[in-house]
C-alpha cells in the first residue's frame, strides 16, 4: 500500500518565521508519518529534533546542519 502524500500548500507571508514553521511542519509529519518507509520513520524524528533545536538557537553551522541545505 502507497500513501499519496498530504496534497496541501501552505502560504506564508513576510512576517512569518520560518524557522519555527518548519519546526512545527516537522513535529506534524513526525507524529502523522505512517512508518512505511525508512525516510519518513527515522527522517521525520531527526528533523524536528534539528528544527526545534535551531528554533532555539541551540545548534550551529558546524553541528552538521548546514549540509542539509
């Protein structure tokens, strides 16, 4: 069995922080992920973690981050 995705657009303005957009989008996909594949059970959990640390100002450059990019 295939999952097809969210089908969703999120639209964001000047004002918003993306940052912590993605930090909550992470915790969403992290809590909502079927666990079918590798990616999405190991990948989601390692995002929000890295998203809600650089949120907080508690990761740098040279943590490793900078090479998701």
């Amino acid at each position: 069995q295939s999952g097809l995705g969210t089908a969703a657009v999120i639209v964001m303005d000047k004002s918003t922080d993306v940052v912590k957009a993605i930090a909550r989008l992470s915790d969403f996909y992290q809590h909502e992920s079927c666990g079918q594949c590798t990616p999405c059970r190991e990948g989601t959990g390692w995002l929000a973690k890295m998203m809600n640390r650089f949120g907080k100002k508690k990761i740098k450059d040279h943590d490793g981050f900078g090479d998701l990019f």
